[in-house]
C-alpha cells in the first residue's frame, strides 16, 4: 500500500514511512492511494471472524508489505489479550439504545483499541532500526493515557504527552500523570487542546527539530489510528445481519467518525453517520452551512470533545472536493491565514450525503444521562450520552448504534451530579486515587516546551 498527502498526490510513501512520520511533510494528512472494497460474499466471510481476526484482516489491507499478515496477527492478539470482554468491544440494549462499548481497554476509553494495537507495531518497527523515537502526543483526555498504556516501559521509546490543564477530568488526568515509568513525560499546557494540537503539528512541521529528535505522533493524524478504528464499525454492523444502520459518533478531533466513513467506502452497509458535538460545534456548522470558522473553546460537561479545530476533517475535504489536492491546500491556507475557509454548496451536499449533525448543550447531557439512568438502570458517560441525544434528535434511534466511548467512572464527578449516584471504579483503575501524581506545568510556548523536551532526550 502506498500513501500520498491531501495536499499533494505527488507523494508516494509506504505504510512504515506514514506509520513513523505522523505528519506528512507539507502539513497535510496522509491517506492511501486506493481502498480495498469487499463484495457481499467477501463480507460474509468477514462476519464470521471474532474481533482480533477480522482486525488482523481489515488492518493488513492498509500496511502490507512492510508488516506480514502473520506478524500482525501476532501484533493485534497481543494488543488485544487483557481487554476485559472476550472479544474486545460489546453490543448492548439499553432500552432503545444499541450501544456499543468500546471503554473495556486498560484506559477505559475507545483508544485503547487503535493505541494498544500502535504501540507493538512500535516496538516491530523500532526493534529493527535501533533507533529511539520520540512520541509527542496532545491529549484531549483520552489519547494521552491510551498512548502512555501502550507505550510506558517500552525499550528506545520515549512519550512526551500534552494536555490542557485544568481542562480534562481529575480521573483522566491521574490515569495518565501516574504512570512512573521513566520514559513517560506528562506535560500541562496552560491553553485549550487546540493549543496543545497545535504545539504537536508545528514541531511536526519544523523539520530540523523533528528530525534531530526522530520525533514520531499517535495523535489521529496517524492514519494506523484510523484503521483500527474502522474494525468496529464492520464488527457492529455485522451483529445486524448487514442492515444497513447508521452511527452516532461522540466527535471532537473527527478521527473516530472518519472511520466510520472509510468502513463505508469500504462496502459496509452504512446509511448516516451522526455527528454528536458539544457546545463547541464547529462540525454541525461546516456540516450544515460549509463554514468552518474556529472560535474560542468552550469548556464542557463533555472535555474530550472541547475542540474547535478538527484535524481530520481535512481527510475527508479531500474526498468532498473531488480529490484536488490544491483545492484543499488552498482551503487550508485560507484557514491559516484568514481564520475559516467557506465550501461552496456542491461541496456541502457532497458531506451531506453521508453525514449529519447535531449538538447537543450541558443540560441536555446532563438530562440524559439521568434518563438513561432512571429508565434503564444503566450509566453513561457524558461523551456517549451527545451521541445519544443527538441519535434521539435523528428520529431514527432504532437503526442506529451509539458509540459508547468511556467508561461513566472517567467522569464520575458529572455522572454523580446527573443521577446523584457514585461510579464504582473499574479493576482497571482501582488503586489509582492512592497513586502519586507526576506532571509539569508550561506556558503554551513552543520554545520552552521544545527545550523541555530537548533536555529530556538529549
């Protein structure tokens, strides 16, 4: 498989190079040349594989041949073997709700599936070169403790993790900031995720620092995050015997509906893809009038989704205006320069024929999750409980499956204050509470955050 840039067809790098760069070198996203598409037979045979097999055999479409099949499976039964469901993720009634969990990694959150599968591809790529890599990750909340998991221990890694401080959850921050391992680093950005993504995609961006540090990304910008991710949706739809069913997708940084959109391109049967925002609903206003014009970030009962610049969406311009790489360097640059860029109304409908969106404000979550709650004795976190209301908002709940994101007790302080209940701590995270905490403060300075790090690999 090779890759180019959506902002240059010209490139042509092969999965190892995308796998190791993160960031394509002019600012663009990296993306695959052509998509497998499964015929209806090829999809059956699909629907009777447990979760790792059919993984090892969506994900070796986009990485051969620098990984072996059999050296992937390898890589995905391993990632996979301390999930605490037996085939990874879970589909569940709740009352009318199809929810599909996917929290039951180590980290309670649905990265685990993509970042536990990426951290032993590290260790099989960089095995090989004998050479440390750097990984600079910014962190929403989710991310950072997915990556630290993954990564924590391993041999010529070293993971520096940004994060907005004060502006994540105090379970989330400790499930990342009490990890002791020597080659973790956890960094508190005085500044919004935007601030910290942008930190990580200029460093990306300057080459001579990249280079000097082997500097390396698992944000989703990394398209193997993307890949991983696409395994559920075709694991989902299969429980529905190839109906076709639409998603809802709790979204903030666009890479986990994404997914969702190149399992549909890949011949799964999916009708909409509902994108569940916040407050800061930059998506539904792109979705719905072709602006996207960032604003100031509005802190949230939601955190993980507290973002006004969506990195992946570009991936998908790419696609809605018809694959012209100047066009979208173009729209970029307006971004960049101007502060928004407008699509033009063909561009738009091009979105809406697979997507839509809706929002979905603090009260509303609150209330849903005490509804769910209340009728369903069931508790749910209030990333999962958007994508509930914004399925609900859709009309059409039962053709749809919710993404269930977190596990409730990474926001037991929110849930608590919906239902007036506290969340019972996971195995995964029972001991946390007495664990020492280990985290720097900085300004949001890409000057001193780079000295930081210089100073700890150097």
């Amino acid at each position: 498989m090779k890759y180019f840039s959506t902002r240059n067809k010209d490139l042509n790098f092969n999965f190892k190079e995308i796998f190791l760069r993160g960031l394509a070198p002019d600012g663009g996203l990296f993306i695959p040349q052509k998509l497998k598409i499964y015929n209806n037979a090829e999809l059956k045979e699909l629907s009777n594989l447990k979760y790792s097999d059919l993984a090892t055999e969506i994900v070796s479409h986009f990485c051969s041949p620098d990984l072996e099949k059999s050296k992937l499976k390898e890589i995905v039964e391993k990632a996979y073997k301390n999930f605490e469901v037996k085939d990874v993720v879970t589909i569940k009634t709740v009352g009318n709700i199809n929810l599909l969990e996917l929290y039951h990694g180590p980290t309670l959150a649905f990265k685990d599936i993509a970042m536990q599968v990426i951290g032993n591809i590290y260790n099989e790529f960089i095995s090989k070169d004998k050479k440390t890599v750097n990984i600079i990750v910014a962190t929403s909340g989710d991310t950072g403790s997915a990556a630290i998991s993954a990564l924590s221990g391993k041999e010529n890694i070293n993971v520096f993790v940004l994060h907005p401080h004060n502006k994540i959850s105090n379970i989330q921050r400790k499930i990342m900031t009490t990890i002791g391992s020597s080659n973790v680093h956890n960094i508190a950005i005085k500044g919004s995720f935007d601030d910290c993504q942008k930190i990580v995609k200029d460093m990306f961006n300057e080459n001579e620092f990249r280079e000097k540090i082997n500097m390396s990304g698992v944000n989703s910008i990394n398209w193997a995050r993307i890949i991983c991710q696409i395994v559920y949706y075709f694991y989902a739809a299969f429980k529905f015997n190839n109906k076709k069913i639409c998603f809802a997708v709790p979204t903030g940084n666009f890479g986990d509906i994404y997914a969702g959109y190149i399992a549909k391109k890949m011949g799964l049967g999916i009708d909409k893809l509902i994108v569940a925002t916040n407050e800061n609903d930059i998506l539904q206003k792109v979705i719905n009038t072709g602006e996207y014009k960032p604003s100031l970030v509005k802190p949230s009962l939601s955190p993980s989704m507290d973002i006004q610049v969506s990195s992946n969406f570009e991936r998908l311009l790419f696609d809605i205006v018809n694959k012209d790489h100047k066009r979208v360097s173009l729209l970029m640059n307006d971004l960049s320069s101007k502060g928004f860029f407008k699509l033009n109304n063909k561009e738009v409908d091009n979105i809406k024929k697979d997507f839509c969106a809706e929002t979905i404000n603090n009260k509303e979550t609150l209330s849903i999750i005490q509804e769910t709650d209340k009728k369903s004795n069931f508790t749910i976190d209030p990333h999962t409980a958007t994508a509930v209301g914004a399925a609900k908002k859709m009309d059409n709940i039962s053709n749809t499956v919710v993404l269930g994101t977190a596990h409730p007790y990474k926001f037991l302080e929110t849930v608590k204050m919906a239902t007036g209940k506290e969340v019972k701590p996971p195995i995964q995270v029972a001991k946390i509470k007495n664990k020492k905490e280990k985290y720097d403060i900085l300004e949001k300075d890409i000057t001193k955050i780079k000295k930081y790090i210089l100073e700890k690999v150097l």
